[in-house]
C-alpha cells in the first residue's frame, strides 16, 4: 500500500527522469490545463460513485483524484509542504 507522501515522491521522480513512455509525464507535458480538466472530471467520478457504485468505487476514484492533483502540484513546483500548511 502507497501513502500520500510515497505517491508525490514516485511521481516527482518519474518527471525527474524525463521517461517518455511515463503517463505521468506526458501529462505534464500536455500542462496545467490538461491536468486541470482530469481534476474535473475524476472530481465528477467521485461524486458520481458515492452516490451510485458504493465505497469501494468511490475509494478508487478518490485515489484518481489525488493522481492528478499531485501532478498538478508537480507542474507548479509544489511541494508538500506547501499544502500541508493550509490543512
């Protein structure tokens, strides 16, 4: 099982080494509002799954969420840090 804290450190990793064959780096290459636009819509599958395909679902979708939202993070600088602070 993955923590916050190891996903953000795989995923900073994978955009350190440029992989081409990395979805997570040809996300950021695409750019914010790419990104932005897959916040959205995952945003919208954990609404959608809470209220029609049960916890284990709406779990997976929240996982999907926090994908794209540590990428958005990766593509501004972000670290950490810098959301923990207004938790």
């Amino acid at each position: 099982m993955k923590s916050f804290e190891d996903l953000f450190a795989e995923l900073k990793a994978k955009a350190e080494r440029n992989d081409p064959d990395s979805g997570t780096v040809k996300e950021l290459e695409k750019g914010s509002h790419f990104i932005g636009k897959k916040i959205l819509e995952e945003a919208g599958e954990v609404w959608m799954a809470s209220q029609y395909e049960g916890n284990d679902r709406t779990a997976e979708e929240i996982s999907q969420l926090l994908y794209h939202a540590q990428v958005m993070m990766i593509k501004q600088g972000l670290e950490l840090e810098d959301i923990y602070r207004y938790l």
